[in-house]
C-alpha cells in the first residue's frame, strides 16, 4: 500500500507539473500574444505620429516658401515706390530749381508775344508771391510797355514754382506750375523706370 501511495503521489506530481506547464505555457502564449499585440499598436502609433510629423513639415515648409515670396515681393513693392518716390523728388526738385523769375520771364514773354488781344481780352497769369514781385518789376513792365498788352499778374498761395495762365480772363486756365509739370515728365519717365526695374 505504501507502494501505492507513492505512486499515487507520483502521478499526481506529474500530473501536476504537466497542468502546471500547460498553464505555463498557456499562460506565455497569452503574454506574446498579447507582447505582438501592443508592439504592432505602438508601431501603427509611432507610423502614424511620423506620418503627422512629415505632413507638418511638409505645410511648414511650403508656409514658409509662401512666406518667403510674399516677403520679397512685397520688399520689390516697396523698393519700387521708394525709388518712383526718389523719381518724383529729383523731378520736382530740378523743375522747381529751373522755374527760376529770369527763366518765368523768358517763358512768358514768348508765350504773351504771339497772342492776340483784340476783342478786349486779357492775360492772367498767377505766380507764387516771391516771384510776383520780381516780375512785376522786369517782365511786366518791360512787357507793357513794349506791347501795350493787358497782362494781370496774380499771387497764389498753392503755387511753389511756375505759372498757371489764362488767355480768356480766368475762363479756362493752363497749368505750368512744377506740380503740374513735374507730374508729365514722371508720366513720361514712370514707364521707362518700370521697363528698368523689371529686367
């Protein structure tokens, strides 16, 4: 009986060891299967964030590149408006500089020489006060005098430079001041310095 007994223990043991192995074994599979599972999640995950990570850089990049033209387009912009504003200073700088009272008088003279004063009418021509009383004195009385014309000449605060005339006593005007002019020769030069900027 005691022979038994130990057998009886034995197959137990080895039984029990065998369950206990199955369940061991059970036990890792499930463990591994569980490992591949959180490893392919993590790979998806980690697939997925760089994927993110690639789009990101790739609309920062393009933001950036977008960024960049806009940034030097507009720098071209305002380098051309700087330099058609430095156009337009030099021109009205040298027209006012060649509107001098001698230069006025030479113009005028011309100008008034070649009209016809029948009829009564007469010539206004409106000049900035500096230059009213320098041709006043030169001009007009030479002129006068030498043609007996009906010229008025008139002081108008909104001219710097130049003249603004009328043959039909106020009627209708002609506009010579170096505002006026200075806008036709920058007409005239805009164009060119357009062609210029762009090659």
């Amino acid at each position: 009986m005691a022979e038994d007994i130990k057998a009886l223990i034995e197959k137990i043991n080895q039984e029990g060891v065998v369950a206990a192995e199955a369940r061991a074994k059970e036990i890792e599979d499930k463990a591994k299967l569980r490992a591949d599972e959180i490893i392919k999640k993590a790979q998806g995950r980690a697939e997925k964030i760089l994927q993110e990570t690639k789009e990101a850089f790739s609309l920062a990049q393009e933001k950036e590149k977008s960024l960049l033209h806009q940034a030097a387009r507009d720098l071209l912009l305002v380098l051309r408006q700087e330099i058609n504003d430095m156009l337009a200073k030099l021109i009205n700088a040298q027209v006012h500089d060649a509107l001098t009272p001698e230069s006025l008088s030479r113009i005028l003279t011309n100008i008034t020489h070649n009209f016809d004063f029948r009829g009564g009418s007469e010539i206004i021509i409106s000049v900035n006060k500096d230059d009213l009383g320098a041709l006043e004195s030169g001009f007009l009385a030479k002129l006068k005098d030498e043609v007996k014309k009906k010229i008025i000449l008139r002081s108008s605060d909104d001219i710097r430079a130049g003249f603004i005339i009328s043959y039909d006593a106020g009627k209708s005007q002609f506009d010579f001041t170096d505002a006026s002019l200075a806008g036709y020769i920058g007409t005239f030069l805009k164009p060119k310095l357009k062609e210029i900027l762009q090659v």
